[in-house]
C-alpha cells in the first residue's frame, strides 16, 4: 500500500499508512494520515465496484442527508497488485449494534429518511443488478439455490416448513418494475455512529439501480420491532416489497445459520436469534 501510494501519489507518500481495524471482506481498507482511506478490492468481482463509486458517489453526495464516502482519487494496478483502487475521504463513528443505538426509533426513522433521499435520486444510466455488485435489486431466485441448500442442512434445527413457507412468499411477491437507487448493503459495519445516532452510511461497492427491496434486509438483522414499523412506514412499503425484503435478510440468515450450525458462539446465537425474529414477525402478520 505505501509502495502504491508513493508511485501513483507522491504527494501523500509521507503519510502514515495503518490498516483499519475492522477493514471488511470485499477490500482491504487503511488510513492513509488521519483524513483519508484506501481501499483495494480483495477480488475482482469486488474490483467492478471501483469505477462505479468514482461516477455516482460524487452525484449522490450534495442529495443524501447523511455523509457518505467522497472519492479523492482512484489507483490503477501496481507494484504486483492486480486492480484499481480508490482513496476516499475518512469519516469518523464506529459500526451500528443494536447496544450502541442510543433511540432504536430515531435510529430507524433516520436510516428510512436516507434510504428514502437515495431513492429519489435520478436512476437514468444507473448500473443494472449484475456481476458488479452480485445481482442486487434483482430476483430473489438468484438466490433460491443457496437458499434451497441451508434449509437441506438446517432440517431438524429449526422449523424449515415456516422459513420454506416465508421464502416462497418472497418470490412470489411482485415488483412493480420501477427501478431505483439502492444501497444494497444496508449492514451493520456499514452504518456508522456518533454519539450513538446514525452519523453515515460507507460501502456503495453493491449499489445499484433496480428493485431496492434488498435494502429492506436491516429491518430484521437490526432494528428492534418499533424501529422495524417506524422503517416500514416513513419507507411507505407495500407488502409484496415487504415481504421481499424479507426474503433477502431470511436467505442470508439461513446461509448463516447453516454456516455456523453446532456452534455456540455470540455470532452463531445472534443468528438464530434474527431467524427467530423473521419467524415470528411473519407469523404475527399472518396469523399463521
């Protein structure tokens, strides 16, 4: 990374350079001084992402009510690294937990307020679901194979008849066909506090201009069930986008879920505690 930075930007070469500490999967993230962050992508699906965040981050900056990531430059293959690279503007907070949370409502009416600004943002020549950002805001069936898989595994561990049932409603469930704005990874380490309130909101890698039901995925995997309604409301979503936004937090908790059956750490019980969420909020709109 200091090799990078000296060759294609002399003019930062004398900052420190120290990884982040919780730097993600899809880059290698540092600090490069006090000010900025580089980010190298760890693969080249995630490499797609570079150029994308450098056209649209700048577009959607003066149009969001939250700080996001400003590029500053990008890099280009060097010094043995095969991909592009971006250097962006550091913001400070540290990752959203439903314990740092300081008002679970606010917290979900602010999150919905941004999403809501991100969604007026004009989509015309936005990038479609695709390779760049593994296909969200596009069909939940990409996903029926891995999803199929977890409940094999899973049977006699939790109740698979009602996550069956709930993930066929997902599919099942219609779009519209207007496209939008999405995030298309509204996660924890993405949501950044201050002060326990949402401060912003990093990683544009998976964003993109499609169905934004993915977005939708937060409400079960983080917010508590009064944030959950207060989200769906500001959100103003139907039940069919409802129901596939429960379709994307329930396909990546079962992964999960299969992933880490037998174990008992706090990740794996965090997981099951989420299934157990998505089970009985469909149950209570159901009346199963």
């Amino acid at each position: 990374m200091r090799r990078l930075v000296a060759d294609q930007f002399p003019q930062w070469a004398d900052l420190p350079v120290r990884p982040v500490a919780a730097g993600g999967w899809d880059n290698l993230t540092f600090h490069l001084g006090s000010e900025m962050s580089v980010r190298l992508p760890s693969a080249a699906e995630y490499a797609l992402a570079v150029d994308k965040e450098h056209r649209w981050l700048p577009e959607f900056a003066s149009r969001l009510p939250l700080p996001i990531p400003v590029p500053l430059a990008k890099g280009e293959p060097g010094e043995g690294y095969p991909y592009p690279w971006s250097i962006h503007a550091w913001l400070d907070g540290e990752p959203a937990s439903a314990a740092r949370i300081a008002d679970p409502v606010r917290f979900a009416s602010d999150l919905a307020e941004f999403l809501s600004a991100l969604r007026h943002v004009d989509p015309t020549d936005g990038p479609l679901p695709g390779t760049h950002n593994w296909f969200r805001g596009g069909t939940l069936r990409t996903y029926d194979g891995l999803a199929q898989r977890a409940l094999a595994k899973l049977d006699g561990h939790v109740d698979v008849d009602l996550a069956r049932e709930i993930w066929e409603n997902a599919l099942n469930a219609p779009w519209d066909g207007v496209r939008t704005w999405f995030h298309g990874d509204v996660a924890q380490g993405n949501l950044l506090l201050a002060g326990g309130k949402l401060a912003a909101v990093i990683d544009f890698g998976t964003c993109g201009v499609g169905d934004p039901a993915c977005d939708l995925a937060i409400a079960w995997t983080l917010l508590t069930t009064e944030g959950r309604q207060v989200f769906r409301q500001r959100l103003s979503v139907d039940g069919p986008t409802w129901a596939r936004g429960r379709g994307w937090a329930l396909w990546k908790t079962l992964a999960i879920c299969a992933d880490t059956l037998g174990e008992t750490d706090e990740q794996a019980e965090n997981v099951r505690c989420i299934l157990n969420g998505i089970f009985a909020e469909y149950v209570a709109e159901t009346g199963r």
